[in-house]
C-alpha cells in the first residue's frame, strides 16, 4: 500500500506543478492544514481556491525525501514560488505528512515547516 500512496504523492506534485488542479484528484471531503497557525481548509473546492491565487505567477513543489508508515506518507519538499506581480521570489523547504483513507486516496494533508521536522514525524507515528 505504502508505494502506490507515494506515487500518489508524486502524481499529486506533479499535476499541481503543472497547475493542472482538476488533475490533483483530491477528495471532496480532503483536508490541508497549512504550516504556522492558518486555519484548515476543507474540501476540493477550498483547496483549490488556497492552491491558485492570481498572486502567484509560478509555484512549484520539488520532492526531495519520502518516508512512509502505514497509512502516511512524509514528504521534505522544496517549494519555488514567484509573485506575479511583485516578481519576489520564495525558496521554501517543508514537510508534509499525507494521510490515505486507503491505498491511492488523500484525505489529508498537514504541512510543516522545515525546523518543525520532529512535529511532523511524530504526525506520522515516526521517529527521527
């Protein structure tokens, strides 16, 4: 189970680099819970309106580890984001701990900050 949900993850990147968000395939009912304090956000639609604001002329997410557990998978990411308008650049490593209903189908997402590294493993029943 835990590889198809890492190809999942991969495939999930990849639509979204390719800004292709219907083929993201999330769940209706799928959850992001984005990093600091910023309240969740609840289903497709919500997710999609965080994931494609007009304030970002490129964003792209740059896998560079996975982990898995049961039915999670842990991904340390580089995330490449350029303002549209202002044209400031953002480099960003973060973690993110995907969370399968079953094999192949997120239902959620939390993400973490590169130095909360512990926060996230834990998240996934992982340790350091």
């Amino acid at each position: 189970m835990s590889e198809e949900n890492i190809e999942t993850v991969r495939s999930i990147i990849d639509a979204y680099n390719r800004r292709d968000f219907d083929a993201m395939g999330t769940d209706p009912d799928f959850v992001l819970v984005p990093p600091g304090r910023q309240s969740p956000i609840k289903g497709a639609d919500g997710v999609r309106a965080w994931m494609e604001p007009d304030a970002f002329e490129s964003q792209v997410i740059e896998p560079l580890e996975f982990r898995e557990a049961e039915n999670k998978v842990v991904v340390r990411q580089r995330s490449k984001i350029r303002g549209s308008g202002s044209g400031i650049e953002i480099d960003v490593v973060t973690w993110g701990v995907w969370t399968f209903k079953e094999a192949g189908h997120a239902v959620r997402l939390e993400v973490y900050l590169d130095h909360e590294k512990a926060k996230a493993l834990e998240a996934a029943g992982l340790r350091e």
